[in-house]
C-alpha cells in the first residue's frame, strides 16, 4: 500500500521507523510474548519503556532535577484547567498573551479558575501574528504568564519566547520538540502529544517541581500535579500505548538530532514560503516575521478555488490540506515526521495550479 503525504494538523504523520517497529512489536513486545497493549503497567516490560521515555525528553531538553516529565491524559485542553487549578491561587492574577484560536480557549478556562489579565492581544487580527514583547503589559506579581509558542490554525509562531519575572508556562502542542529551547526559561511546559510525538491520548507536562507545590489542599486528586510527580505519572493506568509511541518517537529524534531537525523544519517550511511570496496567486495568512515552520497557511483567490486545490491536491496523494473550518483556506502542517520528498511534491502542485487557474 503507497503511503500519502499527510498534511493533517493532528493526528499527524509520524516518523515510519517508528511506525514499523510498533508494526513488528505489535504481537510480541521485547520477547514477553504479550503486546505492548496488553502488558501491565505495573509490570517491568512497561516499566522499562515508561522510564526511557522520560530520560529521552530529559536529554533531548537538557532537563535538569528541578523538572518532572509527566504524562497525563486529555490532551492539551485539559491542560488549560490544570494550569490555573494548580498555580493560580492565593487571590493573584494570572497574565495571559492572546495570540489566536488556541491561546483563547486557554483563557477562557482559567477565567472560570481566576482572574485573568490579558496582557496582549493580538488573537483575531489579519494577518496572524503572536504579540510583540514592547505590547506585553504585565501585571506586577503575577502567578504566572501563559503563551501559546505556535498557533496551528493560523500558522503564527513564537521565533523567541519573552523573558518574564513571573514563571513563563507555555501551550507547546504543536510545535515541542521541533526545535530546541531552554527548559529553565519556563516554569511549566505542556504538549498534547499528536503532532510531534505520538498518537492521541496523552500529553507531555514539564513542571518545575516547587511550582507544584503551589496547589490547593482541597483540589481533587487526580487534578494535582503532586499527584502524578509523586507517582511518576503512575498513579493510574497511563495511556500505555500512546507513550510507547512516544518513546520510539523521542528514540527516533535522537537519532536525527534536535537541531538538525530544527534546520530541515525551517528548510521545509521556508521552500512552500518561497512560492507564497513569489506569487500573486497564493496569499500567506501569517505575518511574515510570525510564520509558523510547523503549520503553513495560505489563501487562494477565491474559496472556489481553494476547494479545486484541496480536490486535486488529494489526487495526488497530497492529503490533509483543507483549513481548519473556523478559518478555511489551505493548511499545511508538516512536522518532524513529514518527508522532504513531500514538500517538493506539494511545491510542484502549486506552481502547476497556479499556472492552470491563475
């Protein structure tokens, strides 16, 4: 069966070894004659894959003992409750940076937590942007400043991420581990795990561990972040499967090297840019200091137009690249995982639609 070029903004493509070695593991996990899916997770077949995949996040990010990786269940979104439950207490403020779509649901939910203070907004203008530091207003004393490092439906991404006093907690769904950063810039970092990581099901929190002392007496036990440090993240069956995945991912990102794949995502992203801006056709959607590596987004010149694109894009085995329906428009999200290969092709089919339709 020929593999398609998967642009989808999650769940999305993942990188084929990985794929494979699940494939050949699936029936016989480490000679335990027992499927991964099956095995306990109490058990030393799990608990040696659980353990490697914490040490493999800590060396890729230099994460010292002041951090615990965690892996927690529902997704990202749940994230944006557990952030305010666990941090903003004690009648302070919390600063939040409005860069879009994602960012707005984080602000939303913790305004059901506490109070809230906008520290700039910049979520519904085109084209997309992310905040300039000089329109950051702060709030002296803050519990903490939340930002959303790459915004997938607009394709706006965070080139630096701001120096804060209050501890910087950042939503990394889209955009962990496609590039290296310093972990000691943040206080929290969390990542639904089905974009750059593995499948559906888990997400990845980084959490400077004296942050999580913060937390209430009275939170329920299953929404501290003590809970899952104490516990190795163990405190309930995990989503066993899904770090698994995690674990041939984060193996497979060694083995490329974190910086080299930061300099192939720029390199992928930049090659469908090029055509953007050499054209009167197509119409990137992001500012261009902004644009995102990991989520390319564009217009054509009518929607008309844009459904042909998705249509025969797809003929070609170019799947995925319908805009998100709150936007439209043409999406391109191309992770570690997606293949060179794969952006020459879709290069290709612009500059031959364009030539058609144009």
């Amino acid at each position: 069966m020929a593999r398609v070029y998967n642009f989808c903004a999650g769940p999305a493509v993942l990188p084929e070894e990985a794929l494979l070695e699940a494939q050949m593991e699936l029936l016989d996990f480490n000679g335990s004659g027992m499927s991964v899916l099956e095995c306990s997770h109490r058990g030393k077949e799990y608990a040696a894959v659980h353990d490697e995949c914490v040490a493999n996040l800590k060396k890729l990010l230099k994460i010292s003992d002041d951090y615990a990786v965690l892996f927690l269940q529902g997704g990202a979104s749940t994230q944006f409750a557990m952030v305010p439950i666990n941090l903003l207490v004690n009648g302070q403020t919390a600063d939040y940076l409005n860069s879009g779509a994602w960012a707005s649901k984080a602000i939303k939910e913790a305004k059901l937590i506490g109070k809230v203070n906008v520290a700039a907004d910049c979520g519904k203008e085109i084209p997309t942007r992310v905040p300039s530091e000089k329109e950051m207003k702060f709030t002296p004393g803050a519990a903490y400043v939340h930002i959303t490092s790459n915004e997938t439906i607009s394709g706006a991404q965070y080139k630096s991420f701001p120096k804060t006093e209050a501890p910087l907690v950042a939503d990394m769904s889209s955009d962990f581990l496609s590039r290296p950063f310093d972990m000691n810039q943040f206080g929290l970092v969390y990542a639904g795990a089905q974009k750059n990581l593995g499948p559906a099901g888990v997400a990845v929190v980084i959490i400077r561990k004296d942050l999580a002392g913060r937390v209430p007496a009275n939170t329920p036990t299953m929404l501290k972040y003590t809970t899952h440090i104490e516990n190795n993240s163990l405190y309930n069956t995990p989503p066993c499967f899904a770090i698994y995945m995690i674990n041939l991912v984060t193996r497979w990102i060694q083995k490329m090297g974190l910086e080299n794949l930061y300099k192939q995502n720029r390199a992928k992203a930049q090659k469908i840019y090029d055509v953007l801006d050499s054209s009167k056709f197509y119409k990137a959607t992001a500012v261009k200091e902004c644009r995102s590596d990991m989520n390319v987004t564009f217009r054509l010149p009518s929607e008309q137009l844009e459904e042909m694109f998705v249509k025969e894009a797809s003929q070609q085995k170019l799947k995925g690249l319908k805009g998100h329906r709150s936007v439209g428009g043409i999406r391109a999200s191309i992770y570690n995982a997606f293949p060179l290969k794969g952006i020459d092709t879709l290069v290709s089919f612009m500059k031959e639609f364009e030539k058609k339709n144009s």
